[in-house]
C-alpha cells in the first residue's frame, strides 16, 4: 500500500487516527520532557552567566588599568626605597656608628622616663655568612623596668623595616587585599601605595595615609579589615614606639631606618629592686657582601 493509500483509508477512520495521534504523542513525550529540561537548564546556568558578560568586561578593564596603575606606581617609588635598603637597613659594610647612636638614643629615652638604668659597653663580634648575608654578633647588657624590655624587643622587631607593609605578615596583607577586591577592585592600587607607605611617616603621623585610603575604599568590610590589622600587627608598635619622645628623637637624628638586626639570644635576669631586670642580649647584624652589592 502506497503512502497516499495509508492517508486516504485513516482519513476515512476517525478511531484509527486518535489511535495513532495518541501513539504519536506518547512517543513525542520523552523528547518534550528533554526540551523542558533542556530550557530551564539554559534558564538557569546559561542565561546568568550571560547576564553576567557586560560585569566580567567592566571587571577586566578595572583590572588593567588597576595593573597599569600598580606598575607606574612602583616606578616611582621603587627608587628611593631600594637606595634606603642599600644605604641604611643592608649596606654593604655595618656602619657600627650609626648603630651605637640608635642604641644610645634608645637608652636615653629609656633612662629619661625612668625604664632602665646602666648600659654596658656593646661588643662586636666576628662576621659570619648567613643566607649570603654578612651577620655580625653584637652583644649588651642593660638594666631595665619590665616596661622598658618590652620597648627594646618592640624596637628590635622593627629594626630594618622600611615601609608599612614590611611591618604586615602576608596573611594580613592578603586579608586585606581579599577584602579590598571584594569590595572595589579598583581600590587596591590605593592600598598596594598604602603597603608603599613609609613605615616611619605614617607611625608619626598615620591618619593622612588612613584617609588617602579610606577615599578610595570605604566599603565597611574593609574599614573593619584595616582597624582590626591596624590594632593586631606591628603597626600598633610602631604607632607607640614612634609617637612618643623616641620618634622625635629619632627624626631629630634622622637614625631611621636602621640596619637590620635579629635577635639571636636573649636573657631577662632579675635585678636586686622590684621590676627591675637586666637584659642580656645577643643580636645578629646583618649587611650585604661586597660581591652582593
């Protein structure tokens, strides 16, 4: 039977074409189903992704100007930073002068506000290599309150340090970085320049720097972000030690930043009065080797 043939007999039997229209449709409702599916999986996963095209551009072209911005900006800075870095934190010789002033001018706050007595002669020990960097032993003795230890070990821990974001781990420079992106990601050129900052000037003196910054990132995320690291990191010690007659006398003397130093060994003795210790410390100097230069 030709296919004319087929047509022309179901057109003359309504049953048989409900028969077969049922059929049809039953055999139709599997593909149907995948079609809805296929719809609201395009609904829900495709057309957002699309929707978010236009935020994705608008976020890239943030993010180069962002690092076009960040690069100029190291430009800049760069410069006198490595000069601080070469002439003061890692010279090529110790200059053991400028050391034994900072720690004389250490003393004499420490004595003018009645935290620590005698200080012994500071002896200079032999260089050895570490880490291909010239470290030379240097050891005292000095008679101190509980307060004025936690002074000196606060200082030493700064020792070296150049710019604000030396004096953050990188855990906390991430913490803030994360949250300065979540927020504005252009805003993190500002805080790359606060990381920048001078240790010293913003210790001095830290709200222009908070609000250069806070301008460029106000969201209140990070506002908490950067007070909590503020008021958790050395930048806190910093602040204490540098805004008090210790930073005018550094800036009169003009001893910061200083060479850098660790801690190799230290000893809190009692001493014969109440609260009073003597502190005996070993310290390790570092400088860079002639051929490092």
């Amino acid at each position: 039977m030709t296919l004319s043939g087929i047509v022309r007999r179901l057109s003359r039997s309504p049953l048989l074409l409900f028969i077969l229209g049922a059929l049809c449709l039953g055999a139709s409702e599997p593909l149907i189903t995948l079609h809805l599916q296929t719809l609201r999986e395009v609904q829900t996963d495709v057309l957002p992704r699309v929707a978010r095209i236009p935020e994705l551009e608008q976020r890239l072209a943030i993010l180069k100007e962002q690092a076009e911005l960040s690069e100029l900006d190291a430009l800049l800075r760069t410069g006198s930073q490595s000069e601080n870095v070469r002439v003061f934190v890692l010279p090529t010789e110790p200059d053991l002068d400028r050391l034994l002033a900072a720690f004389n001018v250490l003393h004499a706050d420490l004595v003018g506000r009645s935290l620590a007595g005698s200080l012994s002669e500071i002896q200079i020990g032999e260089a050895t290599v570490v880490d291909d960097l010239r470290a030379q032993p240097v050891t005292l003795d000095l008679a101190v309150r509980g307060r004025g230890a936690d002074i000196v070990f606060r200082w030493l821990r700064l020792a070296g340090f150049v710019t604000v974001g030396d004096a953050l781990t990188k855990e906390e420079m991430h913490y803030l970085v994360r949250t300065a992106e979540e927020e504005n990601p252009a805003g993190v050129v500002a805080l790359e320049q606060f990381f920048a900052t001078d240790l010293f000037a913003y210790a001095r003196e830290p709200r222009p720097f908070q609000e250069q910054l806070k301008r460029s990132l106000v969201g209140p995320a990070f506002l908490r972000a950067l007070q909590s690291t503020e008021e958790t990191s050395l930048l806190r010690d910093a602040r204490e030690l540098f805004q008090s007659g210790l930073g005018d006398a550094f800036d009169r003397s003009r001893l910061w930043p200083m060479q850098f130093i660790t801690v190799r060994d230290a000893e809190l003795k009692p001493g014969k009065a109440e609260d009073w210790y003597t502190l005996n410390l070993t310290l390790q100097l570092y400088s860079r080797q002639p051929s490092a230069a």
